[in-house]
C-alpha cells in the first residue's frame, strides 16, 4: 500500500513540474513573439480567447458552444 501511495504522489507531483515548464516555457514564448512577430502574438492571443473566454459562446469554435 504505501509504494501506490508513492506512486500517486510522484505522479501528481511530476504532472505539476510538467505543467510548470509548460507554462513558463509558453510565457517566454509569448515574451519573445511579442518583440520579435506582434503579429503572431496577437493572432495567438485572439484565438486563445475567443475559444476559451465565455464571452464568444456565441462562435462555433468556442467551447463554450451549443448549437441550437
């Protein structure tokens, strides 16, 4: 029992590493895009919101979409 419990909690802890990296890494991302292509950044920034941001439901590409 506690070597699953082991497991459990070094997986849950690596998934937290991994989204870290993840997030920072897309940080610097964005960071470097906005001085190098704005264009890009914005164009990435627009299409992030609009698929997760409630106030565009109303797009097909949203998930927050139901068709009627």
């Amino acid at each position: 029992m506690k070597n699953i419990k082991e497991k459990i909690v070094h997986g849950l802890l690596y998934s937290v590493i991994g989204w870290t990296i993840f997030g920072l890494s897309f940080q610097i991302f964005m960071l470097v895009t906005t001085f190098v292509n704005p264009k890009l950044n914005t164009k990435i920034g627009n299409y992030l919101t609009w698929k997760f941001d409630g106030t565009f439901k109303n797009n097909p590409d949203n998930i927050w979409y139901s068709k009627k």
